[in-house]
C-alpha cells in the first residue's frame, strides 16, 4: 500500500469538495473542484484505492504544490 499524494496544479480557491475521507475512490473520480486563473478545475484521483485525508476545505486558498488529499492505494 502506497501513499499518493494529491496536489495543486495552480495557485486558487477550493470551490466545492465532492469527495469524503475514509471512503473508497476510483481512478479519475472527482475529489474537488478548485478555481485558478478564472477557470474552473477538477482535481480527480490519480489512482484507485481510499481516500486517506483531504487536507483542504470549501473557499481555502492554496498554492500550487499544496497538499490537496492522500489517497491509499
């Protein structure tokens, strides 16, 4: 079992979380929704497994290379 972890491509804002800590999570399933440069971003699960911690909540501002979630695979 490998950790994988989640993060910001860009500097922005977490819109909306679609996703639970604890629960099961498939490859490509849709964790959250975050804005950058204007645009509308969805952070999708790079790999299948449970989703370990999300470490962002709705309206947080991040940077890019933050920690968004860890995903046990």
């Amino acid at each position: 079992m490998a950790d994988e972890i989640v993060e910001a491509p860009a500097p922005g804002k977490i819109l909306r979380i679609h996703a639970e800590a604890g629960k099961p999570i498939g490859k490509g399933d849709r964790i959250l929704i975050m804005e950058a440069l204007k645009m509308e971003l969805p952070i999708v699960a790079p790999v299948g497994g449970t989703l370990k911690s999300l470490n962002v909540t709705a309206g947080q501002t991040v940077e890019a290379g933050d920690t968004l979630a860890v995903i046990v695979s």
